[in-house]
C-alpha cells in the first residue's frame, strides 16, 4: 500500500514537472515571436521614404489614395504608384476593413489589403478612422508583416485634433494613437493632422493658429518621424502656419492631399513649394488632374 502511495506521488509530481516545463517552453516561445516582431518593427519601418523608392525630392514619390476595395488594391497594385493610401474603419462585428466613414461595409479587409501590399514593392499609409480601430490593426499589421518579413515603408495616419470642420468630426485619441504605434511600430512614421469637413471653402477655411498650435505640445516627447498631412485646399490662407509647422524640426515634413472634388488654388501650392527649400519636405498625394496642373504651373514658373 506504501508504496502505491509513493508511486502515485512520483507520477503525480512527474506529471506536474512536464506540465511546469512545458507552458515555461510555450510562454518562451510567444515571448520570443514578439519580441521578433517587435524587433523586425523597428528594422524594416525606419527606412528613409525617399531612399527606398530612390528619389531626391518629395515631389517624385506618386501616390493611389483610398484604395478602399479590391479593384481599387488590384488596380494600384498593377501601376508604377510608390504609395498606397487607404482608409480603416471598423465593420459591426470590429473586424477592420479598408473603408472611409460613414460607410461600414467593404470587400477589402485589412488583412486582404496587407497581404497584397506587402507583397509589392509598395508604401503604405494606413489612415485610422477611429479610436477603436487603432490596436486591433496594429497587431494584424504587426503579424503581418513579420509573417511576410516585409521591408516595405509604413505611416501611419490618424487626425488627432479638431480642424476646420462643421460638422460632427471626431478625432482620434491622441494620447492613445501615441501609445500604440510606439509600442507596436516605434519606428514607423506618424502621420498626424487635423480634422476637416468634406467640403471644404478656399476662401474661408484654413489651418488656424488654434487648430496649429496645440500640435506642438502633442509632439514635444514624439521621436519617430512625423508628417502633417495637409489639405491643399486651404494652404493658401495657412501659409505662415505650414512654414511653422516644417520649422519645428528636421524631423517633420508636409503631405498635400485633394479629394477629387476638391478645387484647390494651385498657385497656392506653387508658392508653398518655393518657399521651402529642401525637396526633402513637402508630398504631395493629389488626384493626377491636379498633380497634372501643379507639375505644369511648376515649370511655368521656373521658366519665368
């Protein structure tokens, strides 16, 4: 009887030391895959945007915006465009797709949008429509590009102050938005601004010294690489504070951006362009129509 006793307790405490070894070699392993993507965050996202498409000036990087559905990812996919821009939204159940508010439905999921992109020798900027949206899509981004060891350039978007907007424009946590892409993407580049209204007036609206502002304190302990995107409809009357902005550190630097409906000045964009002198500075995500109007108003000018 003692020594089915002793046996049974031999068992038992051999049982429990191949338990005990067995979740320390599961949680070393989990540790271990995050500590390599975080580790591969950090190497493939620092990489200069201009270096790895092998361009000197800003103004060459070409851009898909809203690549929002499969045609739109398949279309973009099949073109010379370096960068892809899409929007990220959030569907009833929190799966995130690519999709720009109000609309909640797509046939392009994030991973679907991702597993083409990095399979491509593509940028990407995802831009977050929302608070909710941000973590769930960092960690599918996270797996995915260290599933596909994927080199390619990231940004991530969000607007994180209030903007020239009458309507019910919410912004992204800023704080929040902060957090988490250092956590997941330490390296990545920020691409913050403000919040706009789809239709927006070049004589009445601009970047305010009140909306401009408060960018500096959010920024102040910020280390990775930032971009303010801009809407070019209102640089006009924001001049001063688009110079401001670039004046704050190496480290910063403008996207111009246009919907299709938009009928910015391109005199406007002219002059941004000529003040600031390193081509370093200033993208430029327009739709070909405009592009094709400021590359022309450009050349008249350098003729002048």
């Amino acid at each position: 009887m003692k020594r089915t006793l002793i046996g049974v307790f031999v068992l038992v405490v051999l049982f429990l030391l191949v338990s005990y070894v067995r979740n320390l070699l599961q949680l070393g392993h989990k540790a271990g895959t995050m500590e390599k993507r975080q580790r591969a965050s950090q190497q493939h996202f620092s990489v200069d945007l201009l270096e790895f498409f092998d361009v000197n000036d800003a103004l060459d990087v070409t851009w898909a915006h809203a690549v929002n559905s499969q045609s739109n990812l398949q279309t973009a996919l099949s073109t010379e465009v370096m960068m892809l821009e899409a929007d990220v939204s959030q569907q009833a159940d929190g799966t995130p797709i690519m999709a720009h508010p109000p609309s909640t439905d797509s046939d392009l999921s994030l991973v679907q949008f991702l597993k083409g992109a990095l399979n491509s020798r593509k940028g990407i900027k995802l831009d977050f429509k929302s608070t909710d949206v941000l973590e769930p899509s960092l960690k599918i981004l996270l797996e995915q590009t260290s599933q596909q060891e994927a080199v390619n350039p990231i940004w991530l978007n969000a607007d994180i102050l209030p903007g020239p907007c009458k309507s019910d424009c919410s912004p992204v946590n800023p704080g929040v938005f902060f957090s988490l892409c250092t956590k997941y993407f330490p390296s990545a580049t920020l691409s913050v601004g403000w919040t706009t209204h789809s239709f927006i007036s070049v004589e009445n609206d601009y970047y305010e010294w009140r909306f401009v502002q408060p960018m500096k304190d959010l920024l102040s302990s910020v280390t990775q690489p930032v971009t303010f995107p801009v809407r070019a409809n209102m640089i006009g009357k924001s001049m001063e504070q688009m110079i401001w902005l670039l004046s704050l550190s190496s480290n910063y630097s403008l996207t111009v951006w246009s919907a299709f409906f938009d009928k910015p000045n391109i005199k406007d964009l002219v002059v941004l362009q000529n003040k600031v002198s390193n081509s370093k500075k200033i993208f430029y995500d327009l739709p070909s129509d405009q592009k094709a109007k400021f590359m022309e108003e450009l050349k008249v000018k350098k003729t002048l």
